[in-house]
C-alpha cells in the first residue's frame, strides 16, 4: 500500500468495537482484513504522539481547482487524484491532482438538495482496490441515507457512476442540521455523523438516527460491539456533527455546530451522551461529555476536520479560517490557533493529503458566502 492510501484509508475510515481491552477511548480493535493501519510502537508512530509545539504554521502551496459549484466532501483516490461531491448538483467530479482538470463522474441520483441538504459527505470503500465503490450521504425526498456505487473508470465522462445501492436509510432531514460527514475507521466500519434536523428532542432519543454519529459495517448494519444492542447509534446528544478524524492513535475526533454561543470539538467514546439540547460547550454535569475546546460561533462553525503533524485541523464556515488544535493524547495540549482569517472565505472540507499536507476545500458557492472570481476552490497546504 502506498503511502497516501495508507494515510487515505486511516482517515476516510473509522474504527471502533467497544470493550477493546488496553485501547484508548474511541478505539477498537484492526482486524486483519481491514484497511485501516494498526498503530504500534513503530518510531514513526512515538513520533507522532510526541505533543507539537504550541504554535504551528500553514503554508499555501498552490491552488490544485478552481470553479467548483457547492463542493461538500472531498476523498482522495490511491493514485492522488480527488473525488468532489456538489451539495446542489448531486454530481461527483475526479480532480487530476497535478493539472486541476475536472471531470465530472455522473449524477447521483436521488438527491433532493434544499437548504443544507444535497449530495453532502463521500468516502472510498475500505477494499477499493478490488470493488471500487464510492460511498455517499445525501438528502432525498424523504430522509438522508448512504448509498454506494461502483466507478467504472472506463465509461464515458459523466457515465462512470453505477447506479446507487441505498445500504442505509431513515436519518431524519430538515432544511438545516442534515450532518453528512462519513468516513472509513481504522477497524473497516463506517462512521457517520447525523444532525437532529432542527427538532431538538432527536439528539436524546437514541432510538432516533438524528444528532449522532452512527457506526456501521461496510453493508449498512449495526457494527459489531456498538455501545447499545443491535442499534447503529455510537454517540448521542450531539446538534449537528459536522467533521470525522482520527489521530495517530486511531482515536476519534469529531467538530460539532453549536447553536448561538459555543461550537465543539470533541473526543469520542463509544455510547457518551454529547449534551444536545441540554447542554452547549463546556459543562460540569457528569452525565454529559464535555469539548475538549469550544469556540464562538463567529468565529467557527465548524464543518471537516483531519488530523495532521500532531494536531487536529478544523475547517471554519462563518468564521472563515481554519484552527489548529495540538494535541496531548485526548486533550488539547495549547489554546487553538487561527490560520488564513478571512483569506478565502468559508472553508467546508479539510483532509489529509499525506505527511505535512492537508487539502482544503472553500464553500462560497453555498448560498451563505460571497464568491470571487475562481470561487469554490481546492488548497494544498504545507502544515506543522
């Protein structure tokens, strides 16, 4: 395996069975079969737990696209070229790394986009090699769901996307609040982060698919060792999970909006309540999960985050700007710190690109922010 899709695999899936002796919290066990990355005592891996200074930097390498309609979820492929999905058009398009050529893949249909609705997250399947299969969540007329679809590489542009095969389906959709981040987890299972559709009741319901993160086997079922018996629900209490990483550890991380006053981001154990609606940011109530750090909704509303040179790196919408976070083991080792403030507006969608590179991906397109010329785009940055 090479070295971007071993980093592509660790970070487009997600991996957890609860009661995994001597793992962390949020971590379960890599089967054999799985494409995810065992972290063991390698000195890579001691390096990459070692706490990162408390401030870092972020470079600008280049522009690798321009003039993307509603970009939401971003996967790279094994080769190095990008996969796009456009909230509003349904479409997912192949980015040529190196030329920025765009090429649209197909339609996906189905899609119903309104509001904060459409094609949203995608993701590669664990054994993509062998079944190239897209995995996509989106809004349709009745409810968000996940589908996935064979690539056929070899048909014509604009035909290459098999017809979608719904694995799961009865999230609840809303104008606002849909979630739609998924992504693969070092143990092979699928992860996926709901929102509760604006009815706040939802995110304390666990009998509810809305305001979690859900964890799912590749085929759509319940994943073996989820916290509560034959329910897909990993995590509750949350408004509207927005962003999925793990860290060098195979812990995960998830970014949540917040409402008028604090937006999260939180370390995930496996069955924790979140707090939604009845408690915002930080608490002392034991009965909640607190944020590891929290921010003002000016200055976030966080969407993707990826994990990258012992940090975790947040994608802000409103706040236009992207924050890192170092980290200690499960706690934020110093205060977050904000990177191009205001230089390209909204930013929706950060993943790791290997080592030291993230990509980073605009949303000026989406109705909420003032696209310039060449707007929506995707960055290549340099980070440490």
């Amino acid at each position: 395996m090479s070295a971007t899709l071993a980093v592509t695999a660790l970070l487009l899936a997600a991996g957890c069975s609860s009661g995994g002796e001597g793992l962390p919290d949020g971590v379960h066990s890599t089967s054999s079969g799985s494409s995810g990355t065992a972290t063991g005592s390698s000195p890579s891996a001691q390096a990459a737990e070692q706490t990162p200074p408390a401030k870092g930097t972020v470079k600008v390498l280049r522009t690798v696209t321009e003039g993307l309609k509603t970009p939401w979820g971003l996967a790279p492929l094994p080769e190095g070229n990008l996969l796009v999905s456009s909230r509003d058009d349904g479409t997912i398009t192949r980015i040529d790394e190196k030329t920025g050529k765009k090429t649209e893949l197909g339609t996906v249909s189905g899609v119903s986009p309104a509001g904060e609705g459409g094609l949203l997250g995608i993701a590669l399947s664990p054994d993509y090699a062998s079944d190239h299969m897209i995995y996509a969540y989106f809004t349709s007329a009745s409810d968000n769901r996940i589908v996935r679809m064979l690539y056929d590489e070899k048909k014509p542009a604009g035909e290459q996307l098999g017809a979608p095969d719904t694995i799961f389906k009865g999230i609840p959709k809303g104008y606002i609040h849909n979630g739609g981040r998924i992504a693969f987890g070092p143990d092979g299972m699928l992860y996926a982060g709901t929102g509760e559709s604006g009815q706040r009741g939802l995110a304390q319901d666990k009998k509810s698919l809305g305001g979690k993160i859900l964890r799912l086997t590749p085929e759509g079922d319940p994943a073996p060792g989820n916290p509560f018996p034959n329910s897909p629900v990993y995590t509750y209490g949350h408004r509207n999970v927005q962003g999925l990483a793990w860290d060098s550890k195979q812990r995960l991380f998830a970014s949540e909006f917040g409402q008028d006053t604090w937006d999260e981001l939180n370390t995930i154990k496996p069955g924790d309540d979140y707090g939604w609606p009845d408690a915002e940011g930080k608490t002392d109530n034991p009965k909640y999960h607190s944020p590891i750090t929290q921010w003002h909704t000016d200055d976030a509303s966080p969407s993707g985050i990826a994990y990258a040179e012992g940090s975790i790196w947040m994608a802000g919408l409103k706040g236009q700007r992207l924050w890192r976070i170092p980290l200690d083991g499960t706690k934020a080792s110093a205060a977050p710190q904000a990177f191009l403030t205001g230089e390209y507006g909204r930013l929706r969608t950060v993943v790791s690109a290997g080592d030291d590179k993230l990509w980073l991906v605009t949303s000026n397109t989406d109705g909420r922010g003032t696209p310039k010329s060449g707007d929506d785009r995707i960055l290549e940055l340099q980070v440490t």
